[in-house]
C-alpha cells in the first residue's frame, strides 16, 4: 500500500464537515491522515490539564473510515499559556531581541521549561493512544530547525563544546587552537567566556559559527530522541519519524537525523511554476531523502495539492496534470507515499491560502478531481510499496548491470561552513552545485545516489563531488582510495579546501585532493553576478568556443593532470579550467568554474560515457525487490510524444506493453517487468 492522504485538521471544523471529510476521503482512497502536528492548545489547554475528547473521537472516526493516523507530538507550537508561564523559553535571536508567541516555534529547545513540558504532552499520548488500532506511525514535532541564542542556548553550547573538545583547560586548549582564537585576541581562558555567535561588531569567528551549527543540530536530535524514546517505550513496534524540510530548508545535519528515525519523511514544496526545474528539483530532492535513509523506502511527508505562496509573494498552482506525474515521480524514487499538507484548505489562519486536497470551493473543483485519480492510481501501483530504487538497484541504469551507477556526495557541514561570511564568495552554494550536476545526470537519464563524504563509495561507477569545501583526512583518503581503486571523481571548484575546523588546507588549493587531481591552485577569482568567462574547447589555447563559467574562477597550474580546456580571457587567459587526472586505477576531473547546464551536461555524457554509463535523456526510474522483479516509471515531461523501450503490464492503464511504450506528453507510466 501507498499511503496516501495528508496533515488532517478537524480541529478547524465542526461535526458536518468530519462526515463530508469522510466521505470524501472514501471517495479519493486516502488512506492515511496526519493528526494532531499544531493540536497542542487543544490538547493541554492549560498547564497540566488533558482534554483528549476530540482527538479520540477523530482517531476512531479515522479508524471505522478505514483510514490510518500518523499521529503527531504537538511540541512544534506551545499555547500562549507556556510562553505566559515560561518567558525564559522563548526563542532569542543572535542580536538578543527575545520573540513572542503568535505564529509557531516560539520555544528553545535548550530551555528545560519548553523540554519538560514537550515531554510531558508526548508522554500523555504516547499512554493515551498506545493501544488505539488507528495509530500506524508516531510523528514527532513538525520540522525540528528552530534555532535560538539565549543563555539557556549558551549553557547548552559550551556542554556540547566540552564534550567535543574535553573537559578542563586542556579541552579550552583544543577549542582555542581548533578556533584559531590567537586571531584578534579571542583566546579563552574559561568555559563561561564561550558563548553563542551573538550579533557582534564584524566578522564572527568561522570556526565557532560552524560549530554552533552543528551545536544546534545535535541539540534539536537530543529533543528528538527523548520523544522518541518515550514513544518507543509505549509503543516498541510502532515507527516513529519527524518530517524534515528539504535540503534547503533544513537546518540539521540529514546524516546523523537519518540514523535516528524508523523512517525518513520528508517535506517537500516544489515550486510549480518551474516546470523543467521542478522535475530535476524532485528528482534530486527523492534521491537525497532515500540517500539519507540509507537507500530503503522513504515517506514524502507533505506537499503542497496546488497553490503556495511563492518567492515573490505571489500565489502559485501546480498546472493541470501535474499533481499526479510530480506524485509518481516520489515513488518511482522510492517513497512509499504519497502525503500533501493539507486535506481541507483552512478558511482561517495564517495558510487560510495555502492548498488542500479540498479546496475552498469544496470537491466540485479540478485539484480534488485530480486527488481521487491519484488514489486510484496509487491503488494500481500498490505492490511496488516496500522495493528499493536507486543507483545501485537499477539493472537496467546504463549498461551496468548490479553495480551502482554514478552518486553526488551532500554535505552539510559543507553547506554550512560556505554559509560563513568573509569567504570569496558569498555566492558559492554546495547545495547549488550539488544540484547542478545532479540535474545534468538528470537530463542524461542517469540513476543517481546521494552520499555522505565519508560513506561507502565502493561500486559506484562515476562520484561527483560539488563544492564539498570541508573534507575530514579520514574523507579525503576514502576518496582517494576510491579513486586508486579504479573509481571515477569529478570534482569541482570549492571542495577540499578546509579541516573539519575550518581551517584551510595550506600548500595549494584544494589541499585535501591535490594529489588525487593533480593541479595545485594559487588564488581564488570569484566572479560577480551577471559575470562570465570564456573556455577553450580542448585544452589548446587557439581553439575555438568552449562556453563559459560562471560563479567561480581560480588561477591554476597542473601538477600531473592534462588540461581538457582554458580561460579564454581576463588574467587568467592560457591558465587551466577543466583538467583530467590518471591517479591509480582510477581517473579524476577537476572544474574549477562553474560551467553553463550544456558544458556541464557535455562534460558528464563523456564522463559517463567513460564510466560505461549508457545516456539515453530519457528520465526514467526502477523500483526493485529482493526476488529480482522490477517496476520501470517513465515519464514525458516533454512537448512532444516520446518512446521508450519497456515490456511488461503497464499498471496505470492495465495494458501489456511488447517492447515499447509510447508516452504522450506530460505522461506516465508504470510497467511491471516482463
Ligand atoms: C510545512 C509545514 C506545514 C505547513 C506547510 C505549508 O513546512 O510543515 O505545517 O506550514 O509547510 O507549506
């Protein structure tokens, strides 16, 4: 089964409404409702006082209507009568002004109040509905990330720091030396002196900046994980996850998160106004989330049924069609669900305007129509729920068979550390870069894993590695041995230039791949928006146009690797852009400029091509089980009609396909291997 449904909030509503909701929810096949995620206030409505009326009434309405609770821990919004009783755990932001309550996340997760009191309201309804027969999953909190620089943050922070560094003067020492503090006289010479980076007067420290990103990624999973131990204590066989938001949007480091949840779940809001962006954007978004779920089946938590408000402050529809090709294009990467916040669009509140799968205007209405077909689909494609998709599980990727194909490694200390002020460049994003080149492997239709720096590369044919700027030497040497061992890595600008301190890797740039690449880079020449650069095709310096770079330019010099193309132009006209490098067994590339989407979709094809990585453009995915049974998504996000060889019984329509698929635009389909 599929799960399929949404954040249900009946609360909003009166009696009426639950019996249409009912109805509606048989009439579109949901199965499965997210309830409770902001029901705190209803829930304990003053401090210590329970009121669970409702929500028992809805969990067994829920359950006689065959539909299963993903039942939600209501800590992400406390009542006004925490923040009333509680100042203290209100969220401080770094120039010390203090926020009230009055939208949500107003708490500090290192407040003892605001975890007393979470685990209070958890404890209650992990005893309350232990037993209930509708209660399929524990869903704690909703997208954990809010930060705070108070001094109950401060406490907490220098205990992390103790426990990263050690205790006593001689942890101060390594936080000195790991900090670089000689610099503009920040030695430490006690605990109590180190506090959060506070709004000062210039430039914060880099290395304490990054440590306190990952201070409060820790100290959000030590909230998490008391929940979920409670949880767990109750209810030993029922999963317990909470929704991440995407790549961008998260706050935490989605490695060591993964590890903690039964299941990843993961929010995802597409922009839908950006159509060819939008497919690349959940291809790479369901390959991260499996990725961070170690390759097993994943839940997309919620999407958006239609409108959001956009960057620009303007509402946005996802175009006619679209809700259920965006849908399958989760599942044929591996989510076993299909989950949309929300059910019934609120008619007050501050998303009054945000999508429901019933819209305002009740059921009569094109996005509920396109609900009720989604269930029904999601119904015909039930058996592939439980099989794995990815690079390594994907037979038919390329011509390699049983091995994996090409994976991106994600970083988020990366990220962050690249977030630091006072870099090169402001405007170099490992996330960006990350997404670049997963979206030319997109456009060239090859599978593509997600990994972590230091994870097991071993099997991949082509890894790719985006701005990685910070790599551990236990990272570095898991690369190079990839490398001696016959792998293929691409590697651009911006990665291995720093320790995990944030300390750069001196004697060239980038110092922790220098021999793996081998270039020695000298200085960065990071360009401006709107700027560019042009390449030599070839490495010859009179040969004609070879596109441009963007974003980045660094003057380089080879050290062993062959120069594939030139800048053409500026100061570093005749220097090396895009080098190649025999290292071991195994061969490197290095570009040290960001190229436009068709240098870059060059580059990879012949990369891949390299790889024994068969490029067909077409986008399609595999989902396989343990017996060797395999179920191919194709799509056609195109204008015009495609083909695509397939055998097998194609689900979606019922019709047995004999060698190939013809797929009309904006179609889909789902075949059952013959
Ligand atoms: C999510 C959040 C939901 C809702 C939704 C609106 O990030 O978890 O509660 O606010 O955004 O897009």
């Amino acid at each position: 089964m599929i799960w399929f449904g949404g954040d249900y909030n009946p609360e909003q509503w009166d009696a009426a409404v639950w019996a249409e909701d009912d109805a509606l929810m048989r009439q579109a096949r949901v199965n499965t409702a997210t309830v409770g995620v902001f029901s705190w206030a209803m829930l304990e409505p003053a401090e210590g006082r329970f009121s669970f009326d409702w929500l028992d009434e809805t969990l067994d309405r829920l359950h006689g209507n065959g539909v299963r609770v993903i039942l939600a821990t209501p800590t992400a919004s406390p009542p006004p009568w925490f923040t009333l009783a509680h100042p203290d755990a209100l969220p401080v932001r770094p120039d010390g002004s203090r926020l009230w309550h009055g939208s949500r996340d107003t708490y500090c997760a290192a407040a003892p109040a605001y975890r007393a009191a979470a685990l209070r309201i958890t404890g209650e309804l992990a005893r309350r509905y232990a037993d209930h027969p509708a209660l399929a999953m524990w869903h704690v909190h909703n997208e954990y990330g809010t930060r705070c620089w108070c001094d109950h943050a401060a406490t907490a922070f220098q205990a992390w720091l103790r426990g990263r560094y050690g205790t006593g003067p001689a942890g101060l020492d390594a936080l000195n030396e790991a900090w670089g503090t000689a610099f503009w006289s920040q030695r430490y010479s006690a605990w109590e002196e180190v506090l959060p980076p506070r709004a000062t007067q210039y430039l914060p420290n880099p290395a304490q900046s990054l440590d306190f990103r990952r201070f409060w990624s820790a100290e959000l999973l030590s909230a998490f994980v008391a929940q979920r131990d409670l949880l767990r204590a109750s209810t030993p066989d029922v999963p317990v996850t909470t929704n991440f938001m995407g790549p961008e949007g998260l706050v935490l480091d989605p490695w060591e998160w993964g590890r903690a949840v039964d299941v990843v779940a993961v929010d995802h809001y597409l922009s839908a106004t950006a159509a060819a962006a939008g497919h690349a954007d959940i291809a790479f978004v369901s390959d991260w989330a499996r990725g961070v779920g170690g390759g097993r089946p994943w839940l997309l938590m919620e999407q958006a049924p239609s409108t959001v408000i956009g960057p620009d402050g303007l509402q946005e529809h996802r175009p006619p069609g679209r809700m259920l090709r965006d849908s399958l294009a989760y599942v044929a990467r591996g989510s076993d669900s299909v989950l949309f916040f929300q059910w019934r669009a609120s008619r007050s509140g501050a998303e009054m305007y945000h999508a429901g799968l019933v819209p305002h205007a009740g059921a009569d209405t094109r996005i509920f129509r396109e609900a009720v077909a989604l269930g029904s689909a999601l119904e015909r494609i039930a058996e592939v729920s439980g099989t794995v998709s990815g690079s390594r599980s994907v037979p038919g990727s390329g011509t390699v068979s049983g091995s994996g194909a090409a994976a991106v490694i994600v970083d988020a200390e990366s990220r962050w550390a690249l977030e630091t002020r006072g870099l090169p460049s402001p405007r170099v994003r490992h996330l960006d870069v990350a997404r670049a080149l997963h979206g030319a492997l997109w456009r060239a239709g090859i599978a593509c894993d997600v990994v972590r720096a230091d994870g097991d590369l071993s099997g991949y044919r082509l890894v790719l590695v985006p701005a990685v700027y910070l790599l551990s030497t236990a990272a570095a040497s898991s690369l190079r041995r990839y490398v001696a061992d016959g792998g293929r890595l691409v590697v651009t600008f911006g990665s291995g230039i720093a320790d995990p301190f944030h300390r750069v890797y001196t004697g060239g740039y980038p110092g922790a791949l220098r021999d793996v690449l081998g270039v020695c880079g000298e200085e960065f020449h990071p360009l401006r928006p709107g700027e560019s650069v042009a390449l030599t095709l070839g490495g010859e310096r009179s040969t004609p146009d070879g596109g441009r770079g963007t974003l980045w330019t660094e003057r380089l010099r080879t050290d062993g690797a062959t120069v594939l193309s030139r800048y053409a132009e500026g100061d570093l006209a005749g220097l090396p852009a895009v080098t190649r490098n025999a290292f071991g067994a195994g061969t490197t590339w290095y570009v040290s400029t960001m190229l436009a989407d068709d240098g870059l979709d060059d580059l990879l094809r012949a990369v891949a091509g390299e790889a024994g990585l068969a490029v067909d453009g077409v986008p399609v995915s595999r989902r396989v089980d343990e017996d060797g049974n395999s179920w191919l998504f194709a799509f056609n996000h195109s204008d015009a009609a495609v083909t695509v060889p397939a055998s097998g019984l194609e689900l979606l329509s019922g019709q047995e396909v004999a060698g190939t698929l013809e797929l009309a635009p904006g179609d889909v389909a789902v075949v059952r291997e013959a």
